[in-house]
C-alpha cells in the first residue's frame, strides 16, 4: 500500500472565524434548533448579553433592551461603549477584549475574549454600533466578513452599544427562538443583578430580592414547608426553602452570573454545608439525604478567574475563590455554618417546620429501606441483560466530552418503533427504552410505586436519578410514542411520572416530545415529510400532478431508513414546559385525579382538533 504524504502542504492554519464555523461545537457547545434552552441560539443571545452585564456590573447602563422578531436579535445596552477605534477588532479578532485587564474584569461572566467573534461568525448578518462622547462607529458582518464599515459621525444618541444579528441558517438549521427560554435566562439575569432593568419585546423584567424571587417563582407559596430563607454575605447569595410535595432536591446554582446547569465545586459545597450545618444546629446525626429531601434551593458564587468544566461553562471546576485565596469549600461551609446558623436561631418557628419536614423523611426512608434494596437488585440484574434499555456511549455525565449535551433517552411504546429508533439511532449519542404497554397512573401514589413497579424503577435506574439529579445520564428525554389517541394517553402517563417523582427533569428542560411526521408525500425525483395538514397541502401543492401520498399511522410503519431522518439533524422536539402561574399539583389533580365536569369540558373543547387531524 502507497505510503500518505504528509508535507508542508498538508498542514493548513484556519483564520478565526473559519475556526469557529467549522468546529462551532468547541465555541458554543450543541447547534440544536432552538427546541432545547442549550440550543447554541440561545448561547449567541447570551454571549452579547454578557457584554452588556459586564458594564452593569461596573458600575456603566442599568437598563438592557433586547429585542427578537422573527430571527433577527436585537441587544442594546447603555454602558461605556466599546473604544470607538476598536470597534472592528473587539467582534472580529480573537483574543481582543477588556476581559484581559483583570482589574477591570475580576469576576466577568462571558466567553473571555471570544464570546462576540463567535456569534460574528456564526451569523449571516451581524452589526455592532457604539455610542461613546457624542461620536458612533458601526461595521456589519456576514459570516465574520466585514461587509461594511462606517465612519465615524456625530450623534444625539445615549452613549452605549447595540449589536444586532441573524444566525446562520446554514449552521441553524430550522432554528426559532422559543420565548419561554429567553424570558427564564432574561430574568435569571435580573435575579443576579440587583438594581438591572431589562426591556425584552416591550416587558419590564426586574428583581427586588434576588435569588429569592427566583425561588419564589419557582415554588408557590402553599408549597413551601416554609417561608424561603434568604442569606446574602460579600460574593455569595443563597435562597432556600422544603417543598412539601416533591421528592426530590432541586437546585439552581450559579458563577459569576454563568447558570452552572451541571452544578460544580461550588453546588457541591453547598450541599455538604447545609446538611452539617443542619446536624450541629438540632445536635442530631441526621442522614444527609434526609436533610436534603424535597429541598428546592438557589446559590450565587462569585469567584476570580473560575476555572470550568466545559467551554460553555455549565459546571464550576475551581476549587480555589481566587488565587492565592481560600477554597471554594471552606469559603461556603463559613458562610452556611455562620449564617443558617443564626437565621434557625431567630427563627424557632421555621427550625421547627424543618425538624418536622427532617423526621418525616427519615420515617419515609426507613418505610422504603427493605423495598428499595429488593427493587436495586432487580435493577442491577435486570441491567446485566436489560431488554428495555438499549445504551449510548456518551452520557451527561461525560462533562469533558463536547457531545455529552447531546445525549439523548428516547423511551418508547412496543417493538415495532423500538426496532426502528434502535436501528437508526446514533450509538454513540441516542439510548432507547422500550415500554411494554401503558405505563401505570401514578398521580396521588408514593415513592413506593417507582420501586414495586418494574417498568418505572429500571426507568429510574436508566436516568440514575435514585440519589440525585447530579447523576442523570441523558441532557434529553424523548417521548416518541404514536400520535394517535393511544400514544397521547402514554405521554401523559409517563409526564405524570416525571411531575410526581422527578418534576425537576421537566423544570430543567430535560423533557421532550418527539415530533413525528403524519405523511410522506414523494414524485420520482423528491420525497417531503409533513408533520401537519398545512405541510401535506403545501407538499402535494410542490410535487403536483400526481404525487403518491403515504400516511403513517404508527412508528412501527417508519422504516429505520427513513427514521433516521426524524432522530437526526433534522429531529423536531417540542419541549414539555411548566406554567409558573400553575402549582404542580393543582395541574396533576386537574389532569389525572378523579374524572370532573371541567376536565370534560376541557377535553371536549380542546382535544377534539388534535383528534380529528390525526384521523383525517
């Protein structure tokens, strides 16, 4: 065999913007469409976002305004204005920025010095303009090329920067901005930033009480085993509070303004103060799983020059506050051990509610102890020769691995569509789980159900969920089951289990739905799936005279050739979401309690199209 040249020739140096549109993954993490709150579109609004923080944290523009129509961004901010000579180079050169003069950038939160250069070059139209002493500079971008560059002129206009921008739809494919995502990372931004207005689309988002009007939003009143304790101290926020109906531990953690999803050193840190802090005040030794059961917290760290897990930064690898300073550990044990410490001393009556909410964990665990021991051994024999799981390689786990964000469980119903998913999947990032059948009705049961049940305990044992969220396997969870009636009964039944047991999964946007299409509509030379009645006009309207139609009743009729196109680049997700206005338990009661006139109504009203357009 001829032996490859490797030469001068071979070696080839990327210019930046080259760099980011070929490996976008090492910049922004997964491209997605938008389906998913760690979609790279959501990365580009906060990249910029960032910028303007920035400057509100220095002390310049207490007022962001950002504007999405359509797919166009818009993000003004009234700070200082990038130096009117640099404003080509600060979007468009790498390792150019302020975040290099650690004074003026101790605690900066966005991608040091490549942040804008990668939604520069990650989007058709990208145009900065800066406001500084009367003066503007603008210059406009395609694909990081300068296309224009203005001179500098005379302006009436507030000092500030505003940078508008289009993301590639060649690298973001069928993208849309999903509201309900801009809005959670728009106000986790106010939560962080006391004093910060932001103007999204004409609403006012702004935050009194920091961390505490995120818990607050997050758990309603009436479920709250106590009002939310609110600790603020130099460099470090924390809210919590007991929840009195979920199981699990829920947390919301965050660095130097940076949502760390994936928690890190300083989660870690927190969980382990709590629980001693907790164990000294009562003098009892509590297990730390009893303490920490159905606790729903927030904690804010700020830390000099943190150190990541991952370049999108969703979990704190630093051990150390700063160089040459304290650690991160023993920085949140002081803080948790002195101020928790002291609220449960001036406040007997939530150290009481407390206790109570401690000793009937404790009672819970001891009821499940000898179930729970039989149902992991099951689990663990069932995983030497699980029929239902069929794994990945890469897991959410994996934080070092750039795919580890796409890890993905789809759980689907009977082998038909199993086979297929299974034989068209991507091993390396796609596991399926396979149900026998309808899932059992779990609202208003006990954790004791999630073991008895074989079905939903080696579900939980899949996601390795038992202990703690920290540990899930898979960033999404995929529901692809049949859009027909049957199939709508298995998704709600299986979101019933998730809200009763693990709502977190859903409250972090684990969750999804997979779209699947109705018809395939093809000619000789060109095939179209359509997902809606719309798409199947418009598709016979492209492939006219004669195009033969195809509906698909089932996923078990969806050849894994042709599946491979609905799991792939292509996949249609849509994302199940909580409704703030609406407690947990109220929406379960409503759905699945006891039958009622209003659900029938409801129903009556509602699900009679969805029907009618899968049956037409």
């Amino acid at each position: 065999m001829a032996e490859t040249q490797y030469t001068e020739d071979n070696i080839r140096s990327l210019d930046w913007k080259e760099h980011i549109r070929m490996r976008p993954g090492m910049y922004i993490g997964k491209l997605g469409d938008g389906s998913s709150p760690d979609d790279g579109i959501y990365i580009l609004l906060k990249e910029v976002i960032d910028n303007c923080i920035d400057e509100f944290v220095m002390g310049a523009g207490k007022t962001i305004e950002v504007t999405i129509k359509d797919k166009t961004v818009s993000v003004r901010d009234y700070g200082r204005g990038i130096p009117l000579g640099k404003v080509v180079d600060v979007v468009s050169k790498m390792n150019t920025g302020g975040k290099y003069d650690s004074l003026a950038f101790k605690k900066s939160v966005g991608l040091n010095g490549v942040g804008t250069k990668a939604v520069n070059a990650l989007s058709n139209y990208f145009r900065v303009e800066s406001v500084r002493d009367d003066k503007q500079k603008a210059a406009e971008f395609s694909a990081g090329n300068l296309t224009l560059e203005e001179d500098v002129i005379d302006t009436t206009k507030r000092k500030g920067t505003k940078v508008v921008f289009v993301p590639d739809d060649t690298i973001f494919k069928n993208y849309k901005f999903r509201n309900e995502y801009v809005v959670k990372m728009l106000k986790n931004y106010c939560y962080l930033n006391n004093g910060l207005t932001i103007i999204y689309n004409g609403e006012k988002y702004y935050s009194e009480n920091g961390l505490k009007d995120l818990l607050a939003e997050t758990i309603h009143v009436e479920d709250q085993e106590y009002p939310i304790i609110h600790l603020k101290g130099d460099d470090i926020e924390i809210a919590m509070t007991h929840s009195k109906t979920q199981y699990s531990e829920e947390y919301y953690s965050f660095v130097n303004g940076q949502n760390t999803t994936q928690g890190g050193t300083h989660l870690a840190a927190f969980r382990e103060a709590a629980v001693k802090t907790i164990r000294e005040f009562y003098n009892k030794p509590f297990e730390g799983s009893d303490i920490r059961k159905s606790i729903v917290s927030a904690i804010s760290v700020k830390v000099m020059e943190p150190v990541f897990e991952s370049q999108t930064k969703t979990k704190l690898g630093s051990t150390e506050m700063g160089p040459g300073l304290t650690t991160v550990r023993t920085f949140i044990n002081d803080f948790v051990k002195t101020n928790l410490d002291n609220f449960l001393h001036k406040n007997p009556e939530v150290a009481d509610a407390l206790l109570r909410k401690i000793l009937q964990a404790e009672r819970e665990r001891k009821e499940l102890s000898g179930i729970r021991k039989l149902a992991r051994d099951r689990a663990k024999k069932a995983s030497l020769h699980n029929k239902k799981l069929r794994d990945c390689r890469v897991h959410l786990t994996d934080t070092k691995n750039p795919k580890s964000l796409e890890s993905t469980l789809f759980i689907t119903e009977g082998d038909s569509a199993s086979g297929s998913i299974t034989k068209s999947r991507d091993v390396n990032t796609q596991a399926v789980f396979s149900l026998r059948g309808k899932p059992l009705n779990s609202y208003g049961m006990t954790k004791k159900i999630v073991y008895e049940n074989e079905e939903f305990n080696l579900l939980q044992a899949a996601l390795d969920i038992e202990d703690e969220m920290e540990n899930l396997r898979y960033n999404n969870i995929v529901i692809a089951t049949d859009a027909d009636v049957d199939g709508m009964h298995i998704r709600l039944l299986l979101i019933t289990f998730f809200l009763q047991f693990f709502p977190e999964l859903i409250k972090e946007n684990h969750l999804y739905i997979l779209q699947t299409p109705l018809f395939r509509v093809r000619n000789k030379k060109e095939t179209i799936y359509c997902y809606s009645e719309e798409e199947r006009v418009a598709a016979i309207e492209k492939l006219k005279p004669k195009p033969e139609i195809t509906r698909f009743k089932g996923l078990g009729e969806i050849s894994p050739d042709e599946f491979v196109h609905f799991i792939g680049d292509d996949i249609r997700l849509d994302p199940v979401m909580l409704d703030g206005a609406t407690s947990i338990e109220t929406l379960l009661e409503f759905y699945m309690g006891k039958n009622t006139p209003d659900r029938q109504d409801f129903i009556i009203n509602n699900l009679k199209v969805e029907i009618d357009a899968v049956e037409s």
